[in-house]
C-alpha cells in the first residue's frame, strides 16, 4: 500500500492545528478537527485534488469544532453528485454532551456560540477504516470528558487533540476538565505506545511519545 502521508491547517483564532490524511497519490482524506472556516478548508482540500472522506474530531471545543458542519455539508453535496453515501464525522461517545451545550464546549465564552454532533460515536479502543486508513480511537479524557486520540499503527502516528502537546499537556480549567484524570490518561495509555510514535497536537509542532516521556514536566 501507498505511505500514509499527514499535512495540516493551522486556523481559528486560537492557532488550532487541523489535521489531513491520506495515502500518497490518493483521492480520499481524513479530516481532523476542523477548526474553523469549514468551507475554506472543504475548497482548499479541493485545489489539492483531495475528497474528505470523513472527519474525526479529538474533542468538542469551539477552536476544533467551528468548521464542522460546513464543512460536512460541502462534502456531503459533492458526494451526492457523485453518487456517493455521505460521509461521517466521528467522536469519542463520552464527548456528546460537550458538543451539543454551548458552554461546556466554550462557543459562547468566545463570542460565538456554536454547537454540533458526530454522526458515529465511538467507544474507547474501537477502530474505524477511512480512505483506507485505519485509526483506533483512544478514550483520553481530562483535557474534557469526552476527549480522544488517534492512533495510526501503521504509519506511527498520534493525533493527540488537546491531550499531549511537546513538553505540555492540554488545560483543564474548562468546564469537564481534570488534571488528575489527564496524567492518568497520556501515563496509562499514551504512554503505552512505542517511544518513537510520532505525535501530533492539536496546538503547535509535533513531538514522538519517547521525547515526553523523558522532557514533559507535568508527566514526571
């Protein structure tokens, strides 16, 4: 099979990294969290060549949910034209609540209330196949309730959310938000992956497993 291959979109006011995979020379891609100006990255993906397939979403704040549903409803339309089933957006089960309440996911504190819903919801460790890439949904809350990793095995590769960033760990002073339940998380199942998977964040450059292992200071 062709590499799996991951470029990014760093949107929103809040510098959020949106995430796209696909395998080399391949039509079809995975979104992940579109934070903002659904229709600009629906358009911008298209002067690519590339199809969104589907979309996984790491959590439910405003900064990775804002262009969601426009995004969608572009993709969906082209996959009506071409005779296509729609695509799927996918979260963490536990994660429900926070995309549908304004505040729990922070949209009305930042000036624009917003809510949403996945179309799957997947439970901890379960396993989803798009564009011929397999990802495993890991259940990481702390960061909120609901959120959730991505791993690739096959390419080793993390898409970490909020979760884990280089020599960080994502806030939780949001509503559903717990720091104890955040370093139980990355130490008990992040941790747990091979030292040189490569992990990328959902806010600045990415970092491997091995490296926050040894230099992460809230993980020590």
């Amino acid at each position: 099979m062709a590499e799996i291959k991951i470029g990014r979109m760093v949107l929103s006011m809040c510098a959020t990294n949106c995430y796209f995979l696909y395998r080399e020379g391949e039509q079809d891609c995975i979104v992940v969290d579109p934070a903002d100006q659904g229709a600009s990255i629906y358009g911008a993906l298209q002067k690519k060549g590339f199809r969104v397939a589907g979309i996984l979403l790491t959590h439910g704040h405003f900064d990775h949910i804002w262009g969601l549903d426009a995004l969608r409803d572009a993709a969906n339309a082209a996959a009506e034209c071409d005779g296509l089933e729609p695509i799927k957006c996918y979260a963490n089960e536990a994660e429900k609540e926070v995309l549908r309440d304004a505040y729990k996911n922070v949209s009305s504190q930042a000036g624009r209330p917003c809510t949403t819903s996945a179309d799957k919801y997947l439970k901890d460790g379960e396993e989803v196949t798009i564009a011929g890439i397999t990802c495993k949904m890991i259940s990481t809350p702390g960061h909120t309730v609901g959120g959730a990793c991505y791993y690739i095995e096959e390419a080793g590769i993390l898409i970490a959310g909020d979760t884990l960033f280089e020599e960080s760990v994502g806030r939780t002073d949001f509503p559903t938000g717990s720091m104890s339940t955040l370093v139980h998380s990355i130490k008990d199942k992040l941790f747990l992956l091979p030292d040189d998977t490569r992990v990328f964040p959902g806010h600045g450059e990415r970092t491997t497993i091995g490296h926050e292992k040894e230099y992460n200071p809230f993980l020590g």
